[in-house]
C-alpha cells in the first residue's frame, strides 16, 4: 500500500506551476462568500462587485439558490437534449415571458449564445438569398465590442490584444461606429444578413447605445431584412433595473445572447429568438451535450424567482440613482483621477485619467474587489441584491483610495 504523499504546495504555487497563464491575476485567493462578501484564505473579508464579472446575480451563495442547486443535484443533474426536462420547459418560458413570442436555445456561456445568434444570421441569409449559401452573410458589428473567444464571437470583436495571432478569423464582419447610425447604414449591402450589438458594451468600457440609436438600427433592420441581434450576456438578467437593458428604448430584437447572471454561478447561456426565425433551426442543425441541463435550469430558475420574489428590479432602479450621484461626487471632488461616470442600474463604469492597474490594487488593499474595462474604466458590478451600505461603503473605499493619492 502506498500513502499518499504530503504535500503542502500553496495554491500561487499550484497557479505558477501548473495553471495556463491566459489571465493577468490578482494576487488573491478567495475560499468564501456570502451575499456581496467574499473572503480570501488568509481570512480578509472583501466586498465584492466584480461578482464574479456580472454573473453572481444574487451575490455568493443566496439560501433560496443554494437550497434550489443542492436539491436538483440530489434528483437529476444531466440527461441531454436527446430527452425532455421539466427544468429546461420552465425557465423557456420564463425567458420567453420576459422576451416576448419566440423560442429558446440553451448553452454554456455567452460566448457559446452568441455563436448560436452568428448561426441564426447565416441561416437568415440563406433563406433571404432563396436558398443559396455564402451570399447574404455579413454580419455589422460595432468598434469597440466584446463578444466572446471563440472563433465567431472574437471575429464579431474588432480588438487587436483579442484578434492577434488567431487569424484567419470567419469572414463577413464589419464595423461601424456606437451611437451613429449613419456608419451602420452605409456598411449594409445586399450581402448583409444581421446587425449584432451588445446593448451596452461591457469589456469596451461601459458604453450604452443610446435608445435613440437602438430604435433607428430597429428600422434599419426592418427596412433591409436584417435581423437584429442583441447581446445582453452582461448588460441583461436585470443588471440595469430591467430584465433586458434593451426595454430603456422600447424596441423588440429578434434574437438576444444571454449568459453570465442568468446563472448566478452556475455556467448557462442561453438564445432567445423571435417567433418569426425561430422556425430557422431545425433537428439537427446545431445542438449541444451539455446545454439546458436540469440542474443549470434549475439555478437558474431560482434566480429568477428572487429576481421577482425580492423585487430586485424595482431595487437596482431605487438604488442606482443616489449610488451614481455618490459616485459622480467624486468625479467632481477627484477630476485629476476620475473623468466621469457611466452606465445604468448596477453596471456602471467609472473612467480614470490614467492605468487602471494601481487603482484596482489600492482599492483591493482597502478591501473592495472591481475588475476594469476598456479604455481605462474601473466596473462596479455590485449583485442585485446588493444593499445601500454597501453601495455607499463601495464609495467611502473609492474616496479614501483617492484622497490619498491627492
Ligand atoms: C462575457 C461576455 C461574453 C462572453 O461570455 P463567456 O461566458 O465568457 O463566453 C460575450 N459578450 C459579452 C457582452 C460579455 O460581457
């Protein structure tokens, strides 16, 4: 009999070793959390509003969701889209409750939903072309997106740091310019199959389309035969104090890519498409072993029912209001540090005049944990159910950090 060996190797140890070096981290390892609180293994508590970029909806291990994933692991986890679940029916139409007529396509990720939204824009392509393939393909995108890794998603991301090295990428993308209309006119040809936004870009720096610019690319859209695609993988599931932030401009998409707070932690991603297309996918043409499992419907769902249970809505919307003013105070109190705030609801970007790097550190140290995004912007991604004392001791971190660097 051999004993196992003892080995007290520290996870940096284990990372360094062994772990492929794709991400930059922080010097962090986080074992716990509860609600926006997390804890690393030297026992600092933290507050959270990275939440995990956007997914922990309800914050760390919320009792309803915890109950709701242990009993569905003790029932059913996985059986395949080759059979039916009662999980995955559900949440189709509760999805489609939020979306309107239309069908639902679950996955994994957002990159994998957005996949499924290039798909749809082929196929629509296809039958605009009367059949033929590789006519109407092209896809408008916007400068500065964000949508995914894989090779569709990072095709449909004009970032060179995304780009580089992976070319040749799929053809058919092209770009215009956020909130200008007349860029994405003048790219559709006959040639053109979809327009694919995420209505407020993310990793790009918070930065929302106006609900002007959604309702003209809407009739663009319309007048051209174009499907409308929106990726709301981090801007939906009630980040903006509406299920979808596309609702702030009254337009129907017709189709939407979903993920990260869907799940709140539990990888799901999910397609919802209009009724009108939906009819476009059939057996066989695109699937998924691990999508629409019941025990990732089943987190889901209980997301869901807290969302409404604890009216997390209406709260990210009562909350946001005096959150921003707080926060554009600094602006006004620190304008060698901070040149303004955006967003809406509980994504919001704060913009720095400098690196990101030595902030996110300094606010790391005082205890409070936010990822950046492009263009020198630190993200506040508090969970919905984050309450006003931590909101305002997320900006008593913030003014302390810059007092001291003035
Ligand atoms: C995170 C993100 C994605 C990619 O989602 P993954 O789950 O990482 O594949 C796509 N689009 C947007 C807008 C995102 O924020």
């Amino acid at each position: 009999m051999t004993t196992p060996s003892i080995v007290r190797t520290s996870t940096a140890e284990l990372y360094d070793a062994h772990v492929l070096k794709n991400y930059a981290r922080a010097p962090l390892t986080l074992v716990r959390g509860r609600g926006a609180r997390v804890w690393d293994d030297a026992g600092n508590a933290y507050l959270d509003f990275t939440s995990g970029i956007a997914v922990s909806a309800l914050g760390h291990c919320h009792p309803h969701w915890v109950a709701a994933v242990q009993r569905q692991a003790a029932e059913l986890i996985h059986v395949s889209n080759l059979f039916r679940n009662p999980q995955q029916g559900e949440l189709a139409r509760r999805i489609v409750s939020f979306a309107g007529p239309g069908r639902v396509f679950f996955c994994n990720s957002g990159a994998e939903a957005n996949e499924a939204l290039i798909k749809l824009a082929r196929l629509h392509g296809v039958q605009k072309a009367g059949g033929v393939e590789g006519k109407c393909y092209k896809i408008i995108c916007a400068k500065n997106a964000f949508h995914g890794r894989t090779y569709g998603g990072m095709s449909a991301t004009p970032q060179e740091k995304i780009q580089k090295g992976f070319r040749p990428l799929v053809p058919g993308f092209a770009f215009g310019e956020l909130n200008h209309l007349q860029s994405f006119a003048d790219l559709v040809d006959a040639d053109t199959a979809a327009i694919f936004v995420e209505t407020i870009q993310g990793e790009g720096g918070i930065n929302a389309c106006t609900p002007e610019f959604l309702r003209g690319l809407r009739q663009l859209c319309d007048q051209h035969n174009l499907l409308l695609l929106l990726d709301e993988v981090q801007c939906g599931i009630g980040r903006t104090g509406r299920f979808y932030a596309y609702e702030h401009a009254g337009i129907v998409p017709d189709a939407i890519g979903m993920a990260k707070g869907l799940g709140g932690g539990f990888p799901i991603g999910s397609m919802w498409v209009r009724d009108r297309f939906a009819e476009l996918f059939h057996p066989g043409n695109h699937g998924t072993t691990f999508g629409g499992t019941p025990l990732a419907c089943a987190a889901a769902l209980a997301v869901l029912d807290v969302i409404e249970r604890e009216g997390l809505l209406e709260k990210v919307r009562a909350l946001s209001a005096p959150w921003h003013d707080a926060l554009r105070q600094l602006a006004k109190d620190f304008p060698q540090h901070v040149s303004g705030v955006r967003g809406l609801g509980f994504l919001v970007g704060v913009q720095l005049t400098g690196d990101p790097a030595p902030y996110l550190a300094g606010l790391r140290e005082r205890g409070l944990l936010a990822p950046s995004a492009g263009g020198n912007v630190i993200r506040l991604l508090p969970p919905l159910n984050a309450t006003a004392d931590e909101l305002a001791q997320a900006v008593r971190i913030f003014r302390e950090l810059l007092a001291a660097k003035s």
